[in-house]
C-alpha cells in the first residue's frame, strides 16, 4: 500500500470517521458514540488509514476480557478495493495479538460480499447465525471468528 499511513485513530478522527459512517451504513453511529468511544470507552481501540491528507477507512474494536469485538470497518467508497481495509484490519489483528488476544469476532450481513470476502482473507470462519439482527431491514447476522496460536 503505497503512501497509505495505518494508524491508531483518536478523538481528532472522530469527524472523519463520522463522516465515512455515514457514506457507508444505513445505520451510521452518531458523532456522540464515536467521540464516547475515545474519550469513555477504555476498551475501545480503532486504527484508520489516511490517503491524500484525509482519512480514508477505519476499523474499530473492543477488548472484552480475552476477546476483540470487531465493531466496523469501512472505506470510502472512492478508494476500495486498493487493500486498505486488509492493510487497516491487518495492524488491529497484529496489534491486538501481540496484547494477548488471540480470538476476534464480529457480526456481517450475509449480502454483505465484500466484507465476507475480507474476512474470509483474513482468516475469519463463520460460526453461527443472529436471526433479524439489522433493524433497517430485519436481515440476519453471520457471527464471524478468527482464533489464532500464542505463537502466531
Ligand atoms: C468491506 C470493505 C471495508 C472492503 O474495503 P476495501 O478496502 O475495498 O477492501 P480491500 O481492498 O482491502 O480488499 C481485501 C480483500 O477483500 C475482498 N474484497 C474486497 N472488496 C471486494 C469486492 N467488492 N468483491 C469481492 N471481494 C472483495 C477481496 O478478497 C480482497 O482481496 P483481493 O483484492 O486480493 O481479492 C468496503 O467494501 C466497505 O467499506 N464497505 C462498506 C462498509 C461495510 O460493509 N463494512 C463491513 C461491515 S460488516
């Protein structure tokens, strides 16, 4: 990834963050949860990319005891498919590993291919169902999960 700076994200990214939120989800979280998570949430950690002096895709995730909840990951949609989310995601797997967690999940929308495809990449299985998970449209959820060695 040429030029592509991966780093963690703070409280200064919020707007950016905010703004990709709402190019990419139906459901965008507001700019109130997202600051709550950098300033309140000490088990949130997220890491962006930035590109051409702007953030161009995030990822973010908690720690909840020995595990990583993934909670989004999104791109703008004029710089896809340039392996920034695998090169986002990659450094939030890596970092998170060498913290001691070692099984990461996350929830994705079985019409969701891409992001299937991402996390398949990644190493990510599905493991289970939530019926009507998504409010906009009631679909269901597939319950991913990457389980990796102490070693790796
Ligand atoms: C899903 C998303 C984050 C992928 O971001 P991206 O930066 O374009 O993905 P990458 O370029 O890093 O792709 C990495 C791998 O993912 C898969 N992939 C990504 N986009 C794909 C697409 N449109 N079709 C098929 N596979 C795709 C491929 O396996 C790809 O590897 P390859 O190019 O070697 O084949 C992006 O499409 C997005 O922001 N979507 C809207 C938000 C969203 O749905 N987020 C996930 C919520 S669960």
């Amino acid at each position: 990834m040429p030029d592509v700076i991966v780093r963690q994200a703070t409280v200064k990214d919020a707007e950016e963050i905010y703004e990709i939120e709402q190019l990419c989800f139906p459901d965008p979280w507001s700019l109130e949860s997202l600051v709550y998570e950098f300033e309140e949430n000490e088990r949130a950690f997220y890491v962006v990319a930035e590109l051409d002096n702007k953030v161009v895709g995030y990822a973010g995730l908690w720690w909840i005891f020995d595990e990583g909840h993934i909670t989004n990951v999104a791109v703008r949609p004029d710089y896809r498919q340039r392996h920034i989310a695998e090169g986002i995601m990659g450094v939030m797997l890596q970092f998170t590993n060498e913290q001691g967690i070692y099984h990461h999940t996350l929830e994705v929308r079985p019409s969701n291919d891409a992001a299937i495809k991402l996390y398949e990449k990644l190493g990510f299985e599905v493991e289970g169902r939530r019926k009507n998970y998504y409010a906009n449209n009631g679909e269901d959820a597939l319950i991913m999960w990457r389980h990796v060695e102490e070693e790796e």
